[in-house]
C-alpha cells in the first residue's frame, strides 16, 4: 500500500544520482521548509532561468511568496492567460557541516534541502492574502505578525501574493562523516566533519525606538 | 566615462525595485561570492525551472561548478550543440539579519547577494579542470586541496565541471535599520535588526582517523 503521507514521486523528483538521499514523506518536508525562511525561486524568462532569493511561508500543504507587484515573477503571474500562473522551483536549503574527506573527490557537505516543483498561481482573494503575509512574518520571527502594524489597503494593493501548492516535492538529506575509498583510510590527512550553525547575535533596537520597549518574548526565545 | 571595473548593466541585471540596492563593481561582486561555497544553480528542463543548491568556486572572472558527468545539467552542457553550453542564473546570497519595522509591510531582510546570468559551458581541458576541482575544494575550506588526495583518472572521469563566464552580473545588497513610515513612529512595538552570523562547530573526527593526526591549522583559522 503507497504511503498515504508521502508526496508521488516523478521523474523530476528523482535524483540521478544519490538515490538514498531523497525522502518523501511529509514529515521530512515540512520540517525542512518549517526551519528556514529563504527560499531560491526559480522561473524562466524570455526562454533562460532566473533564480531570486526571497522569503517564503508554508501554511498547510501551500508555499506562499510575496514581493512588489511589479516584480518579474509576481506580474508574470498574475497576467498569466486563464490564471494558469508560471513554472516555478522553489529550493529551500540548509547547510549542516563541510565533509572533509582523505580524498579531493569525496569531499561533501552535510545538507538539507527541499525542491517543490509546480505552477505558481497570483492569489486574489483578501482573506488569503492576509493570511499569506501574516505566514511570511511569522515564518522569519515567529509571533512578529500580531506585534507589528498590520498592512493597510495602500500597502496591500501594492503586494502581489503567489502560492504554490505541495505536489511535486522531495527532500534530499546528507548526513554523517566523510566515505573515503578502503586505500585511502592510511592517508596522513584529518578527516572529519566541520559543523556549520546558523545562530542570531544580539537585537539591535533601532535609533529611533522609543525608550522603555524592550525586546519582546519571541526575540529572546528565537536568539537563544 | 565608464567604470571599467564594473560588470555593464543589462536589462536582466537591472531590478524592477529598489535599484539604489543594486551593486555592479568587481569588488563588490567578487567580495560577495568570495565569502560563500553554497550557490542555487537554475536552468531550463522541458520548458520549466529547476534550482539545484550546489558548490562553487570562483577564480577570476568564471565561475566553475562540478558534479556527476550523469548530473542532468552537467550533461546537458556537456552535449550541447556546438559546444554552446547552456543557459543558467547562478544565484548566492548571505542573510546578514532580520530587519523588524514596525508595520508588517516594512519587515525585510538585510542580505548580500549576486545573480550570474549567461551559457554554462563543459570544461575539457584537463589543466583547467584540476584547477577547478582544486578551487571547489578550497572555496569551502582555504587550503585543504593542498591536504587531500588529489583526483585519480577514474574519479576525474566520473567528474564533470561547467563554467560561468562574470559577464552579465549584479549584486543587491540591504543594509541598515527599518524604513518605517512617519505616521507609525510612535506604534509600541519594539524595532530593530536581529544579526544572523554563521558559525563554525568544533571539528569532529571521523571515527577511523588515525590517532596523532591533528585539526589542521587551515581548520582552525576557519573554525576560529
């Protein structure tokens, strides 16, 4: 019996190579798109790729990406005939530590990465939208959306939302240490894993911050 | 008269917003992908985008990315007619922080980040193409190809490597606090940057290093 909770795999979700590193199942998905808020967004333009990096929410089985509306991707789908919106891959990576092997060839990284495949549709209605760019702030600062100035109409008319759903989706995951070749392993050279964090330094209130705010419970909790 | 150290603006490398954020000089462009190993490689498949995180390594005006000869790009250069390559954006970006506003509208991000557009094309000439592994190597750890057993035939074989020409490219860069409106100075919400810093872990040996061989200095400098 297929499992129920894992995205169908397609040709273009099938690595080459690495097969072991691909993975499926919801669970891994969510998880890596839950833990970071940069995406890299690819689309085609007059024939050749662009790839933007941007900011990205995750609400359910749908990706949310928002930008001006006079951006290149955003117009294009939202003037897409039958509001059919445009292809996109959206890529979403962590970097977890450098594989420094005794050989040139099996160095590596340590990663996490998510690729979502599929049509990215302009959201038109109001509700969603909110929805959609109160995910966006809370994808980067959890809990920001309800402590901060909600957009008004001049600033919504003015941000174009896209949505891509979770279909054609897989994750590929390297972990563990180096896998020198067997005639190598006496080679004189260190060999192991060097860690790679990501980690937030200290708030920086802004000069014009008026004085007895402090910082809030969800900026100390996501710093650490 | 023109900078001549700078890349030339073309209509795909200037933005459609904020375009005092755009960058086109050689240092700043070079500074950029000098401190990162990790790009978001996009090209053409059958009409649509796909973006692949992979390695990269600059030495001087190209940029070199290697792979698998059965990685679906690489192989795509590899046998296009006339040796013309293919058609990539080859995308870094460093998040430098969490620039929170007051309004949800005027959250961002500070970052850095540069955008190659042009033909990928396979590199034959095996002096370059050691070059280039070396490069790969020691974009991510300064000095560890001179540490590594370098590629054999067969490993050489079973490697191919593209490259980029610097010629069609831009950086975008956002530095600073919010960029609230007046109207919501006085909002009680508290403003201001959260610094994001990658760092380094301490090194972990691989379980088969051989005892007495030591964290390379190389390592530690990086580690710090």
């Amino acid at each position: 019996m297929p499992d129920q909770t894992a995205y169908p795999q397609t040709p273009r979700t099938i690595p080459t190579r690495s097969r072991d590193r691909a993975h499926y199942d919801r669970e891994s998905v969510h998880a890596i798109l839950d833990g970071a808020y940069l995406c890299h967004l690819g689309f085609v333009r007059d024939g050749a790729p662009v790839v933007l990096p941007t900011l990205y929410a995750r609400v359910g089985e749908r990706l949310y990406v928002h930008g001006s509306t006079g951006s290149r991707p955003l117009r294009a789908a939202a003037t897409a005939p039958d509001d059919s919106g445009i292809d996109v891959c959206l890529t979403v990576t962590h970097v977890d530590g450098l594989v420094l092997a005794r050989s040139a060839f099996h160095h590596s990284l340590n990663y996490r990465s998510v690729l979502v495949h599929g049509r990215a549709v302009d959201v038109r209605d109001e509700d969603e939208r909110r929805i959609a760019l109160d995910a966006i702030v809370d994808q980067v600062v959890p809990g920001r959306s309800a402590d901060s100035r909600p957009a008004n109409a001049k600033e919504l008319a003015a941000t174009a939302v896209i949505a891509l759903d979770l279909r054609e989706v897989s994750a590929k995951v390297r972990t563990g240490g180096p896998n020198d070749e067997p005639e190598d392993l006496a080679l004189p050279y260190w060999t192991g894993v060097v860690p790679v964090q990501q980690r937030y330094g200290t708030p920086e209130p802004a000069e014009d911050l008026a004085e007895g705010i402090a910082v809030p419970e969800y900026v100390s909790r996501l710093v650490g």
